[in-house]
C-alpha cells in the first residue's frame, strides 16, 4: 500500500525486517529524518514478528482470534502489555483534527468495516498537557504523509509519532476499527 507523502523522490526503501519491502512497508524522509511508515495487509503482519516482545504477542493473538466477533470496548491480551480496544466511530475532518501521540505504547491500527484516513507529521507544536493516566498527548501542525486505511490492512504508530487517525475518507462518515496498544517499555 503506498503512503502519500508528497514528491515521490522523497520516499526511500528501508527494509524493516526480512520480506517487509515485499509486503507493503515503505519509509518516507522528511527533511533529512527518516521515518518507517508501518502500513500494511493483516494478511502479512507475521513479517513483522521480531520487533518487539510486545508485538509478537499481538501478532500471535491476531492470528487465533477474530476481532469482528468482539463487542466495543476494551479485551485485555496480556495485561497492561498487550490490550485491545474496539470501537465505531464517526470520523473527523482531517484539516481540524488534533495528531496524538504516546510516550508508552504503540498502537496497531486496522479497520473493521469501513475505511478512514490517517495522518502523520513531524512538524507539530504541543497543545496542552500530556495525559499519563492515558499515556496520550495533542499537537498541531501540518500533515507530512497520510493515507487510507481499509478493511483487511493496518497501520502502525510506534511511541512518539505524531499521528492523526479516525479521518474521513472519501465516501466513508464512520467507521468500525480496532486498536491494539502494546507497551514498548
């Protein structure tokens, strides 16, 4: 799946970990830091297996279970590691929509029915204080790449990045989704 991001010359192959180039993942430099954009097929997340504990646990559940069969709300994984919240949600304007970001967690993002776009920037100023209980905080600024989730892909948001997700897409108002926090501590 490509990632927006602008003059196509700015994108670079990095491959993440064996196979991952194949699969769908691409990184994209912005100024001279180069971000891996994590965006892929449910049906390739094992590449990613090795990464970190914590996500190897969430690739290995996403592998036995189904998440459409769950209610919304919140499915422990393992403990405060590894949890699972799935909800619906109207979907926001994307020009007035605050990024987040966590300092704890990453977060595994895949639609369920639906599609939304999702944004990332490296360019934000702080707004307010950083919620700990939450492990979540808000900045604004421009949207250096973005693009559109659907049914059957992910993407992947590791502590840190400013993103931007639960956006219209064309077409689409609301959406069913899943996200998997997985402590990267």
């Amino acid at each position: 799946m490509a990632v927006g991001c602008g003059d196509p010359k700015d994108r670079v192959a990095v491959d993440l970990v064996p196979g991952a180039q194949k699969s769908g993942a691409s990184a994209v430099r912005i100024g001279s830091v180069i971000r891996i954009m994590v965006v892929d097929s449910l049906s390739h997340i094992t590449r990613y297996k090795g990464l970190h504990p914590n996500l190897d646990t969430a690739i290995e559940w996403l592998s036995r279970y189904t998440p459409t069969e769950l209610e919304n709300g919140r499915n422990i994984i393992d403990g405060d590691k590894v949890f699972l919240s799935i909800m619906d949600a109207e979907l926001r304007d994307a020009e007035a929509a605050a990024f987040e970001y966590h300092r704890r967690y990453a977060d595994l993002q895949f639609v369920l029915s639906g599609s939304e776009h999702w944004g990332f920037t490296e360019e934000a100023e702080s707004k307010g204080d950083f919620h700990f209980t939450e492990d979540c905080g808000f900045a604004s600024g421009p949207e250096n790449a973005g693009g559109i989730l659907k049914k059957g892909c992910f993407v992947l948001f590791f502590p840190g990045e400013l993103h931007k997700p639960s956006c219209r897409a064309p077409a689409c108002t609301h959406v069913r989704k899943a996200v998997i926090k997985i402590l990267m501590e």
